[in-house]
C-alpha cells in the first residue's frame, strides 16, 4: 500500500500558500482561504474550529485521504472527547502551542490509525483568524505513509496421493 502522498512536496507547498494568504499581516485571515486554489490539498486537509471557555478544538471539516486512514468521519467532534486528541495529548498540546504563537508547526504525528496501517504521520499546522487578531481556526494538512500490506502466502496444495 505504500505512501498515500509525499510530504517533501506536500507539506512545503502548504506552507508557502499560508504565507501567501498571510502576505504582510501576522495571520490570515479565515475568509482568505479559498479551497479552489489548492485543489491538490484537499483530500489531506483538516480543518479546526478553535473553541474557548472551555477550550478545546472541534474538526470541522476533513478531507477524504484522512477520513479513510482515520476509519470514519470525524467531523463535528471535539478534541476532548477522543483519546488521541484529548487534553495533555502531543496533538493537542501542538494545537495550543499554535493558537498561543500565532504561527505554524511543522512535526510528526504518532497516529498509526484505528487498525495500525499507518507508519508515519507529519502534518503542518497553520493558524487563521476571523478578524486579525486570535487564532479562530487551524488548517492541517497530513501526510501519511502506509505500512506495505502484509502479504499471506498462499498455503501449498498437496499433490493428490496415488494409492
């Protein structure tokens, strides 16, 4: 099964449209993200709503390369209610890091999926704001690399005995 995508071409290509959409502000703006414009994205974005009192994070939108690996939909649900993703998790101790900075990170993920196919994960993570000033929204992209598919030999068939 391999690599669903590649993240030396993936990942930096997120980057750079970010700091495009940012241009001279310190965030872009929620409502510059056109997803038109980066068409080969999508299936690897994650979109998140940033929620306060009490804080937490809300996946609002997927695309359809991580619905597959995450085995389902995920949309609308909250980050504390998952395990992977609840408080004192690295996810989303990353999601607070970039809500307080204001600016993007770039790491790997330990997410092997809900049935282990998944060997490595790295994602960016991009804050955007509604009106300059607070992150409002986080925008992942992932790329993932598969484990190769374990291969079952067939069993050997006996030659029929001649009695």
């Amino acid at each position: 099964m391999g690599s669903i995508v590649r993240p030396d071409s993936l990942l930096p290509s997120a980057l750079a449209h970010w700091h495009r959409l940012r241009g001279g502000r310190r965030l872009p703006l929620r409502a510059d993200f056109d997803p038109s414009e980066v068409p080969a994205l999508l299936p690897y974005v994650i979109v998140v709503d940033v929620l306060r009192d009490p804080p937490d994070f809300q996946y609002r939108l997927l695309g359809t390369a991580i619905d597959r690996v995450l085995g389902g939909s995920y949309r609308g649900k909250r980050y504390s209610e998952l395990s992977y993703t609840r408080p004192g998790t690295a996810i989303w101790d990353e999601h607070c890091r970039v809500v307080a900075e204001q600016v993007p990170l770039r790491s790997t993920v330990a997410f092997v999926g809900p049935d282990g196919a998944v060997q490595k994960a790295e994602h960016v993570l991009m804050p955007f704001s509604d009106g300059g000033e607070t992150v409002d929204m986080l925008l992942a992209v992932v790329a993932v690399r598969l484990r190769p598919a374990i291969q079952v030999p067939e069993p050997r068939r006996r030659a029929a005995s001649r009695s």
